[in-house]
C-alpha cells in the first residue's frame, strides 16, 4: 500500500462565500449563484472543447474543513450517521464534488453557476457531465429525503469547520 498520495490542484475556486454558514449545502442551492474557476495556465490545453458541455464536474479539496469525524449529524438530520453515508466535509480524505452549469468558457477561466463550495477552494480536476452516465433518479438514497427535498433551501452552518462541535 503506498504511504500517501499527492494531489496537485489545477486551479483555484473563485465564490461569493468567504465562510461556510450561510453557503448553500449542494450545488441545486445555489442555481443562481455564479462563480469562476481559475485554470492554471500549464492546464489551460485541457481546456479544448470545454465549452460544448452544460454541465460538468469539479472535484475540490475541502481546504477550511476541520477534523475527520466517522460519526457526524449532517445537514438535514439531527441525527448521527457514518460519515461515507453522509456529503458532510469531515472527512478521511477531505474532497468535494459538485455538478455546476457551465456558463462560458474564456481562455483559463470557466464562468458556471450552481456555486456551493467555499472561495479560494484548491480544484483537482474537471469531467464532462453526462446524463447517460451521470444521472439514476430511481435508487435508493438511505436516510436523505426522497420528496419535498431540503437541498435547494438549506444553508450551511459552521458545524464541520472545527470552530463548533455538534
């Protein structure tokens, strides 16, 4: 087993939120809310035919989350769950995935929408989403709310960035 991995961001996630609360807590939270990723010029060829997509796929660091917890009561819930049966940050290895719509691509900066991660969040990567592969609307989503779903009203707290416990 290897003793680490070693993770190079490939750009930086500009936002609106400076601190967790008050941030959406999925990206269907903040539909409305723009944002940018900074590509970093040595990226900046991967970038080719970006723009023909509407949606995609960014995989950050949680770079302000705090301790690991394996046991943890996420945003709506009040009670305790596994981490992995959770998207809250705390986490082993601490990453995000949001699908966001793609607004423009212009040279090394993708203008998108559907915001929920923190300013300043180091990215690792970017795929195409692609509903075919992407999208399942008929499993099974354990103790998440199925109808009437909370996602696209509820905010973030400050609970997972270490200054509060649960």
């Amino acid at each position: 087993m290897e003793e680490g991995i070693l993770f190079r961001p490939i750009g930086i996630i500009h936002t609106p939120f400076q601190e967790p609360a008050g941030m959406p807590i999925q990206p269907t939270g903040g539909k409305e809310i723009e944002g940018t990723v900074e590509i970093f010029p040595e990226f900046a060829d991967g970038l080719l035919d970006m723009d023909g997509f509407s949606r995609i796929i960014l995989i950050y660091h949680f770079h302000r989350s705090g301790p690991c917890r394996l046991h943890l009561i996420p945003f709506l819930d009040t009670c305790p769950h596994g981490v992995f049966a959770t998207r809250a940050p705390n986490r082993p290895n601490p990453l995000g995935i949001s699908i966001v719509s793609l607004i423009a691509c212009k040279n090394t900066c993708l203008h998108i929408s559907g915001v929920d991660m923190l300013d300043g969040t180091p990215l690792l990567d970017i795929k195409p989403y692609l509903p075919e592969c992407d999208a399942f609307c008929s499993e099974r989503t354990g103790w998440f709310p199925t109808r009437g779903s909370c996602f696209s009203t509820t905010l973030s707290d400050d609970r997972f960035s270490g200054k509060k416990e649960d």
